[in-house]
C-alpha cells in the first residue's frame, strides 16, 4: 500500500536525509515526523505529522479518501488526536468529520470566516464529483497568533485571507516548516477568483505575514511540491521581491507571461 510522500520534519530535512559527522556519533531522533498524503482527485496533500516520543498525530486538511489516510495512520502506528484545517474548501476539508467519526478527535481550524465554506462541502462535491465529503462545524476556530500543541511541540497561527477569507496558515518555528493550504505554491500562488476571494489581500499575507517567518521556512503547499519563502521570493513570479517590493527591493517589470503560464491550484 503506497503511503504518500514522505519526508521528515522537527528537526530533519525533508525526504530523510541523515547526516553522519563520524563513525561513534549519531543524529538525533527529530521530534516530529511527517508523511504527504495526496488524497482526491484533485491530489491535495494532506499532511500527517505526528510525535517520535508519543506517537500522537494530526491530520492537516484531511480532504478525502478516509480509508487512505487511516490505513497510513496504522501503518506507522500514529494515534490521531486531532485534525487541523487551513480552510473550508472541500479538498481540504472534506474528510475532517469522518476523521472524527472515526477517532473522536476534535476538528481544530479554520478561521470563522470560513464556516460558510464548510457549510457546503457536500454541495461542492456535486460540482466536483466527490460524494465522501461532509460538511463541518469545528470543534474550536483558529484566530491570528493562535497556538496549537501536539505533545508538547509548539504551532504557531497566522491568518491569511485572500484565497478564502478564513484561510490560515499553521507553522513550526522551532523545525521551520509551515503548512500553507492554498496561500503559496511552488512558482506560485493560491486562486483568487471564486467567491470572496481577493488578490491584494492574499499577496499581503504573503509578505506580511508569511515572509517575517524566515526564508529557511520550508513549506507544503495544499498541492505539488514543497519549497522555501526564500525560494519563493526569488522567482516567484507573484510574490519575488522584485515584484511586490518587500523589503525594500527595488521592482521591476511583471512577468505577465510567467504569470499566466504558472499553475493556478484549485
């Protein structure tokens, strides 16, 4: 049974890597471990990370495939205590209350104002052709500067509206990884045109929110590959430096070319 993408978080790098300095010396356990899922037909990556030390795991953005993602909690042995959304669009979001149902574990995320989002993930999967989904009520919404625990490991909590008015982003400071939902891409960054959606507003919480994070800061976008803010703010053809000017940067022409041609996730 295939288990998704993997790579380490907490304290190592993504895919595994070990670093060996010397015969007698050994690299420490990370404390957190992390495997990618793509779940749906749209292959949103949901990301489950759980504690070396307790084996205590969360589900980021469970969107479907409930089966999948249980069969993965088992097979690394990782009791599911929670399951922590970005937003409320049905790739993310679809799967939480059976997660629930399954586990008893609370649903913990978005912001508030995407409840009217989760209030139509089943309408949403009609248009879609997911009939798995269920719409949800969090047992507890995320506010901005909010912190989440998993067995003693700290998450930090932005806010960044602009692909969905409720969106959050969810971070580890301590092992530089953030899991951004729809907000940024590799190369790109989330869609803008469905209801009370808002470019301006989502490239301000790019580099308002999610750039002071640090350029190491990796990140798992929603869909595709994973990157680094420092990455993004070199060629990113939305949100570089000599685009938006952040920083102080000096801006150049936008490539509308390079725009047009970046892929624009759902």
């Amino acid at each position: 049974m295939a288990q998704g993408k993997a790579a380490q978080s907490g304290f190592a790098k993504p895919g595994g890597d070990r670093y060996v300095k010397g015969m007698s010396e050994q690299t420490p356990t990370p404390k957190l471990q992390i495997r990618i899922v793509p779940v749906t037909p749209l292959q949103q990556n949901t990301s489950m990370i759980w504690s070396t030390e307790t084996m205590e795991g969360v589900f980021i953005d469970p969107g479907g495939d409930i089966d999948r993602l249980m069969g993965a909690a088992e097979h690394f042995g990782v009791k599911i205590v929670a399951v922590w959304l970005t937003h409320g669009h049905l790739d993310h979001a679809g799967a939480a209350m059976a997660v629930k149902e399954r586990t008893g574990c609370p649903i913990i995320g978005p912001h508030k104002d995407d409840q009217w989002l989760l209030d139509e993930i089943e309408a949403q999967g009609a248009r879609y052709g997911i009939t798995d989904g269920k719409n949800v009520t969090p047992d507890r919404y995320l506010e901005d500067g909010d912190e989440l625990d998993l067995a003693g490991n700290k998450f930090g909590v932005a806010h960044c509206p602009g692909h969905t008015p409720g969106h959050v982003v969810i971070y580890n400071q301590e092992g530089a990884l953030a899991f951004v939902g729809d907000v940024l891409f590799r190369g790109s960054v989330g869609r803008t045109d469905f209801p009370r959606g808002n470019h301006q507003q989502l490239i301000d919480s790019i580099t308002g929110k999610l750039w002071p994070l640090g350029d190491g800061m990796r990140f798992v976008p929603g869909h595709g590959p994973m990157s680094t803010f420092g990455q993004e703010r070199i060629d990113n053809p939305f949100v570089a430096d000599a685009v938006t000017g952040y920083a102080g940067a000096e801006k150049g022409d936008v490539d509308l070319i390079s725009q047009r041609l970046s892929k624009r996730w759902t």
